[in-house]
C-alpha cells in the first residue's frame, strides 16, 4: 500500500487504477471474441482442415458417449454381474454371511 499524502495522490492513483482497468477489460474482450467468434476462412486446406478437426472431435464424443453408457447405464445384466465382486461390496456384506 502506497502512502498517500494528499487528496490529489489518491486521484492520480485513482486514475492510473481506471486506466489498467480499461486496457485489461480490452484484452479481455479481444481475447473472448478470438475464442468464440469465427473467422473466415478463404483457402480451401483451413476449410478443410476445420471440417477435419469438427469430425474427429465428434466421433470423440460419440466413443465417450457410448463408454460411459456401457459403463453405467445400459450394459447388459452380464456386465453389471461381474462388477459385484467388488471390494467395496466385499467389505460391506463380509460379516453378514
């Protein structure tokens, strides 16, 4: 903390303060509108490049999508069988035998 010895100190740091606010806020919004704006592409290797990038992000999701289905919610009854011989399950129904 800066000591201030008069009013005017307090105004010019006030000012300085404003003024990083204002350039911060800026590269913040060029930064926001560089990540979610497109931008246009002319040459047909971006275009396709992009199209490229679209298609293998969604086919990721997709895998994803189908793993964590058989994993937790429509696995067949076999599936879900074998994984009550976990440990947890274990512990938990050891001394009721």
């Amino acid at each position: 903390m800066l000591p201030f010895k008069s009013l005017d100190d307090i105004r010019l740091r006030k000012e300085y303060l404003r003024r990083e606010l204002r350039k911060d806020n800026q590269s913040m919004k060029s930064q926001w509108n560089g990540l979610f704006h497109k931008q246009e592409n002319t040459l047909p290797s971006q275009r396709f490049s992009n199209l490229m990038t679209t298609g293998v992000s969604v086919f990721d999701g997709l895998l994803l999508a189908w793993k964590l289905y058989n994993r937790f919610g429509g696995g067949s009854k076999n599936k879900r069988s074998k994984n009550k011989g976990n440990l947890l399950t274990a512990l938990l129904f050891r001394n009721r035998k």
